[in-house]
C-alpha cells in the first residue's frame, strides 16, 4: 500500500511539472514571437537608415561636382 502511495505522489508531482513546463513553453513561445517582431522592426529601419545614406552620400557627391565645376569657371 506504502508502494501505491509513493508512486501516486511521484505521478502527481510529475503531473505538476509537466504543467509548469507547458506554462513557461508557451512563455516563452510568446517572448520568442515579442523579439522576432522587435527583430523585423530593426530591420525595416536598418533598411531605411542605408537607403536615406545612400541617398545623402549621392547628394553630397552631386554637390562636390558641382563646387568643382564652379572652381573652374
């Protein structure tokens, strides 16, 4: 009888843990879902960062030619 309470308590304390368990997946499951979003928001503004630079560097290379042709005359 002692035997069938011993293994009661452990299926029960193993009951408890796989439900602590399935509680921190899905926390962390949702955390993974909060960060990959933060990710693809860093990436969209990473993309607009080089393209406004790449930008910017066009315009002050068109602005140094054209000192330069003024230089000249």
């Amino acid at each position: 009888m002692e035997k069938l309470k011993t293994l009661e308590e452990k299926i029960t304390m193993a009951v408890e843990k796989i439900k602590a368990l399935k509680e921190e997946k899905g926390s962390l499951e949702k955390r993974v879902r909060e960060l990959e979003a933060i990710i693809e928001s860093k990436d969209r503004q990473l993309e607009e960062i080089s393209s406004e630079k790449a930008l910017i560097k066009k315009q002050i290379e068109n602005l140094l030619n054209e000192i330069e042709s003024l230089d000249l005359k």
